[in-house]
C-alpha cells in the first residue's frame, strides 16, 4: 500500500522544551493514498497532481489569477 511523503510538523512530546524546534518534529504523513484523475491524494487530504496533467494546469492558472 503506498502511504503519503508530504513533510508535517506534529508535536514533539519533549518533557522540557529549551527552543521552539524541541516543541515539534517532521515526520512523514504517512496516511494511505488514492488514485485519483490526475494524480493521488491522501486521507489527511494532501494532493498531488502530476505536472502537465489538466488538472494541474487548471490550478496553475487558477493560482496566477489572485
């Protein structure tokens, strides 16, 4: 089964944090992933599109218009 890379921050659990870096850690998400059209997605809600797809070029130009 393949699961989701997207990089996340989650709390670190450390006792006695001395800076804000020992208050998280990255870790992978980790969450199974569906096919989807145009790419995947994740059950945490991550996407990927594949570059050049439709889809993704639908979001690309939707981004340059804000």
């Amino acid at each position: 089964m393949e699961t989701c890379g997207w990089l996340i921050e989650v709390a670190s659990g450390h006792p006695e944090p001395d800076s804000p870096s020992d208050m998280i850690r990255i870790v992978e998400c980790g969450a199974p992933v569906t096919t989807i059209t145009d790419g995947w997605e994740c059950a945490n809600g991550h996407r990927h599109l594949f570059y050049g797809s439709a889809s993704q070029q639908a979001e690309e130009a939707m981004e340059e218009r804000w």
